[in-house]
C-alpha cells in the first residue's frame, strides 16, 4: 500500500451533500470545485455528492457548467470546446439525482443553494444554506444564462470552500468528543 493510501486511511472520514433544483448547474459545480478543494486538505477524508429537489431523471450536467468549471481549470480536456464536442461529454461521469430523506442521514453535512431548497428539505441539525455558511446571499441560479453568469457562481462556490470545509471539520471533530 503507498504511502499516500495509507494517510488517506488516518483521516477521518466525512461527507457533504450539495442541493439545488434540478442537480444539472449549481450543486455539480459545487461538487466538482469542493472535491478539488479536499483533495489538498490532510484533516478528512471527504465524499462530495450533489443532487436536486426537482430533477429531470437521467440528466447531464448543463453545457455552460462544462464550460464555465473548464475556464476555471477543473475540466482538463481541450478535446471539448463546442457544445457538438461536450454532448457526447459526461463530465466526471455526472448523472442527476433526485434529492432523498434517507440522504439526511447519510451525509455529514448538506447544503443548499437557497432557502426554499432548505425548506423543501426541512430543518435538520446537518442542513445548512450556503448563505449561513458564507454570511452570503442564496446562490444564484444560472440556468439558461451566459457563462460568465456560470463562473461567477463558481467562483462564488470556490470562495466558500474554506468556510463549508472548516464547518464540517468541527463538526466531525465534535461527533468524535459526544
């Protein structure tokens, strides 16, 4: 076993969840950028997963959150740059999820893009609004708008990774005491 593998065992293991309407747009960018953000932290060992309240069954993720996570660096592949090359492309493998209340207990930690995804949901001890987290707005939806509307949601997600990672990290820090 490597060295790496085994320090990926040490750590503690944790989970986030984030929500939004349709787990084609906002949720999956956040997923996608949160994983990358982990992978440089040593404290947990975190599973990122995403899904919506109100999903199309079967769905990819959006063309524009392609394109804007390819700007900013988290799609790699030059092989896609118009939307005839991305609709053969199933980004990191995603498929939408219909959000479920057995999730509720599964995850450590969910998040929500907006309010009414956190009333939908209801109000559990491990459901948080990314406006609480942040001291933020709810995040914006940009579906069907322009990339750079795309980016500035991702950018937005990148800049609350430190604050969403640090509250599941006194969370997990906190279940280990009780």
């Amino acid at each position: 076993m490597s060295i790496k593998k085994r320090q990926r065992k040490l750590r503690k293991k944790a989970s986030v969840m984030f929500i939004c309407t349709g787990n084609t747009c906002r949720s999956p960018m956040a997923q996608v950028i949160f994983k990358a953000f982990c992978r440089s932290k040593k404290e947990l060992d975190v599973t990122v997963s995403s899904s919506g309240i109100n999903v199309k069954s079967g769905s990819h993720m959006s063309f524009n959150a392609i394109l804007a996570l390819k700007k900013l660096g988290y799609v790699k592949s030059e092989k896609y740059s118009t939307y005839m090359d991305m609709s053969s492309f199933n980004c990191y493998n995603f498929v939408s999820m219909q959000f479920d209340y057995n999730f509720i207990h599964q995850f450590d930690m969910i998040v929500c893009m907006t309010s009414s995804h956190k009333n939908a949901i209801g109000d559990y001890n491990n459901v948080y609004l990314f406006s609480e987290i942040s001291g933020g707005k709810d995040v914006f939806d940009p579906f069907g708008g322009s990339v750079d509307e795309y980016i500035t949601v991702a950018k937005y997600f990148e800049y609350c990774c430190s604050d969403i990672y640090d509250v599941l990290l006194k969370l997990k820090t906190k279940n280990e005491m009780v």
